[in-house]
C-alpha cells in the first residue's frame, strides 16, 4: 500500500510571507517520529512517500502533486504550534485526494482528537505512540477492515459520528528498541544541523509547565541496543551540516547509571559521536556521569527552570538551587562548563517582578562563577502542561485558540500566561540586557546569555509607544513585526525648560 506522510512546519505570517518561525527556523535535526514511522512503514512492506515540509519551509503541496498520486492514506504529523501550518496542509490534502482517507498523528490531535477531526477533513486520529496504531489502520485501510479494533484510534463513522477506540498498551523497552531506525537516506542535504534519534521514551516526572507526552512513564532502550542504533544512523551524518547526533529524550540522563553505561559503550566501540541532549541538574551529581561526559564531543540543556526554591517546589522537578550550583560547579571542575546551556523560565503564572529578578540575579551568579551558558525563555501557554490545564479549566484558554498563525504575537495568550504589567517586560529587558553587556567582556565571540523580547509585547506596545508616554519626544522610525530586529530612534534632547520623563535607551529586540 502507498502511504504519504507530512510534517508542517512552524509557520508564521512575517512582513507579508509565510515562514518557518522558531525551532524550525533553526532546523536543529529531523523531525523524529515521521522519519520512525517511514521506516516501520517500509520494513512492514508498505510504499512510503516522505514529504518532510521542516526542511523544505513549505507547506506547498503542489511540487509533490505527482509523487502523491496514488496514495491510499496519508498521515500528518503536529504539535499545537505547528497544527496551523497541519491545516493549510490537510485542506491542499482533501483538494488533491479528495478520496483519500487522511490520519493525524502528534501531541495536539492527540489531546484534542474529537476536537481536530471536527473541524478538519482528517478522518482518524493515532492517540500517542504510532508506530503500532499506524500499520494496524494500513491494514485495514488495504484490505476494507473494520477500524474498530485498532486501539487508540479515534476515527469518524460514515455518519460523522466521533468513535474513540480504547487507550493502546504502551510500547514497552523491548519493543521500542526493536523498531527500525529513522530512515534518513532521503535526508535533504545542509539541512539539519544533526540526525536525530532516542534512546528513551517519557520522563518519569511530571513538572507543571511542561506538555511533553508520556510524563510519568520513562522506557529506556538497554545502552547496548541504543549505540547499535546510533551506529546505523551515523553514515548518514554527513547529509547534515554540523554533524551532530541529537538525542531527543526529554532526559537522556533519567537513570545516570545507564548513561554512564553508554558512554563506556561508545568507547569500548571506538565511536566518538559529538552528542546532543538534555539532562536534569540532580543527575550530573550522579557519580561518574559527568566523568564520563567530559571526554565526549556533547552539548547538553539542563532545564533549571528557577532561581528560587520556592518556584523549583511549585514545578516539581524534585531539584533546589543549591542542586544546580553544585552541578554547575561540578561541569566547571571538569573543564566543560561552557558545554552547557542553564535554561529558565520567566514569567511562571506565580510570578512577579521579585521572582523575575530573583531568577535572572541566580543565574547571572551561575555564570559569573561556573561559566555556564544562559538560556533565558517567557513562559509560553502551550497546551498539555498542568499549567495550562488549570487555565483551561478556568475557562481562560482553549484548543481553538491554535488554530490560526500568530502564536508568539498572539497578546492574549501571552499575558494569560505571564502577568506582568507592559512595563515590566521592558524592565527585564533591561536588566537582561545589561547582563549581557557585562558577559561579552569575558567572552565576546559568543553569546552567553540568549534571551528574546515577547513578540506579543513588541508589536501591541512597541518601545516607542512606551516611551513617548515618558517624554513625549520619541519619534518611531521603524518597529519591525516578529522575526525582525525591533529598532526605534534615539531620542534627540531637547530643552523644554521643565523636567520630563527620560526616555528609555534604544532597545532592540527579536523573535
Ligand atoms: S521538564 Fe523535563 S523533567 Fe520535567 S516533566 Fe518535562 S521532561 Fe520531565
């Protein structure tokens, strides 16, 4: 049977144009699943049209028309943020194929499986792991089947009516280290940065912000399994730019004893990949793990999160400040402080300006002393977190609020989500800004500090607006929309005789 499959970007309208906005901008590595999916398709005897729509920046279908003909389903992947660009897609989809029954795969149709296939032209649902679901409905697809069996289904009768098939049994270790792995032959090449590949599924932990799937569950492959996987897809490296290997674990270091495990397994091997992934602060105290880590080309992401105990307890991550001093100190003592990036969050529900503060002075500290890298990220309303949840169920958020383009600028959600008065986003930037003046002295190649002005709040109070309230005297020469620098006139002095506000300082911005 021939199946297509598709992953839309993350789009989002840019001075007129359509274009890929955030991660997928960056184009780190691969989207995982539908390169998984292609390859259990193919070692299952089916015909697999891959359209990854990540690297080409599209969601034009017209180029594929001929390739697509034929088909008998087509699946489509998407997140919340790029359930927009899923849309355009899905429509091009029911024009081109107006016969072709079409599954959607990923975390939003997930949660919102009766919602999607209501308002789109899908006929099915895949709830959580696809990769048995997804051949179990090509069987019934070729042959005229019943889908009623297939578990974790959710899938419109003839009569429009929703069925929701029961929950599928989780895919268990074994089995997820017996799929095939990621077929990226077909890779675009100077695309990615990095492949990318798992060797773990969930996290055992269920921290408020977070909308990963599977929380509360981890199933690691056994290392020996995983490096053998990682050794089949290494050849195809060189399609890529940079040549990294992206684990996409949510915690490649949930057991450190396992990971330690597979970095003696790299050895033994002789392979030396420059790894990619993101570990928890608690493990690096693991001993042996960062031992182990030192000798290897890695960059790793520790989710910090907060600069204060007290936030750290309301997310759950089972870590406390001192926890990520002493890892970062530690990373520091093994010379690889600088491999690491300390990421936070602003803006937690909870939060006013004394907790923001709190958290930038604490990872300020972290830098100055251990040479740590800053990540500094808003909170975001991304559907699936406990976070966001509470606020569904308090009637401030919904699934129909993402279904148009214009997430990061949508103001509403922004501030449902980070209540801070317009005044105090411009504060932070401030005082972010000066952190990063202070940190480009001692490094002044690379950026130490990474931190971006809320599109949301650029565009509906724009610096000069802000100002002008102050003195009166700023003129705008140019605010740009998201994904431009936001620059404004500096303002001339003038003497009026009598005091006025002082201006802000020129600021610019990005998204
Ligand atoms: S933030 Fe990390 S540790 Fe917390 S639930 Fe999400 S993946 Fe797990």
């Amino acid at each position: 049977m021939k199946v297509g499959l598709l992953a839309p970007p993350m789009m989002d309208v840019v001075d007129g144009t359509l274009r890929t906005i955030s991660m997928d901008a960056e184009r780190e590595c691969p989207p995982y699943g539908i390169y998984l999916l292609a390859a259990a398709l193919r070692s299952a005897g089916h015909e697999v049209v891959l359209i990854d729509l990540i690297a080409e920046q599209s969601v034009d279908l017209a180029p594929h028309e001929h390739e697509l003909r034929g088909c008998e389903l087509m699946g489509v992947g998407a997140t919340s943020l790029s359930w927009p660009s899923a849309r355009v897609v899905l429509h091009q989809i029911e024009k081109l194929l107006p016969t072709v029954p079409i599954v959607l795969g990923g975390i939003h149709p997930t949660m919102f499986d009766r919602y999607v296939l209501e308002t789109s032209p899908a006929t099915y649902v895949v709830r959580g792991e696809g990769e048995r679901a997804l051949l179990q409905l090509c069987e019934c697809v070729a042959k005229g089947g019943s889908v009623a069996d297939v578990p974790g289904l959710t899938w419109k009768a003839p009569d429009e009516k929703i069925v929701r098939n029961p929950v599928a049994t989780r895919i268990d270790n074994e089995e997820l280290g017996a799929f095939p792995v990621p077929d990226y032959s077909s890779l675009a090449p100077n695309v990615y940065k990095g492949l990318a590949i798992e060797s773990s599924r969930g996290c055992a932990f269920d921290c408020s912000f977070c909308s990963t799937s599977y929380r509360r569950s981890w199933r690691p492959i056994p290392p020996e399994e995983f490096v053998n996987r990682l050794t089949t897809v290494m050849p195809h490296l060189p399609l890529t730019r940079y040549g990294t290997t992206h684990i996409i674990d949510d915690e490649f270091s949930m057991n450190p004893r396992r990971a330690v495990r597979i970095t003696e397994v790299l050895r033994e091997r002789g392979l030396e990949p420059w790894l990619v992934y993101d570990s928890r602060a608690n493990d690096l105290l693991f001993p042996g793990y960062v031992e182990g880590m030192a000798d290897l080309t890695c960059q790793f992401l520790v989710g910090a999160e907060c600069g204060y105990d007290e936030g750290l307890k309301k997310i759950g991550k089972g870590t406390t400040t001192e926890k990520l001093r002493l890892a970062a100190a530690k990373l520091a003592r093994h010379g690889i402080g600088e491999r690491a990036d300390f990421s936070f969050i602003l803006g937690l529900p909870w939060e006013s300006m004394d907790e923001i503060r709190a958290t930038i002075r604490f990872a300020a500290g972290l830098h100055a002393e251990f040479g740590v890298r800053i990540l500094l990220q808003w909170y975001l309303q991304i559907p699936g977190s406990r976070l966001w949840e509470a606020d569904r169920a308090a009637g401030l958020v919904n699934e129909s609020m993402y279904n148009e383009f214009g997430f990061f600028r949508n103001l509403y959600l922004f501030r449902t989500g980070v209540r801070l008065s317009p005044d105090e986003f411009y504060e932070v930037a401030q005082m972010v800004e000066a952190l990063q003046r202070a940190t480009r002295v001692r490094h002044p190649d690379r950026r130490m500090v990474e931190f971006t002005f809320p599109s949301a709040i650029a565009t509906y109070f724009p610096v000069g607006v802000m100002n002008s309230r102050h003195s009166g005297l700023v003129r705008l020469r140019e605010v740009s929309r998201p994904g431009k620098a936001i620059t404004v006139e500096e303002p001339k002095p003038v003497d009026l005789g009598v005091p006025v506000g002082v201006p802000r300082r020129h600021f610019v911005g990005y998204q």
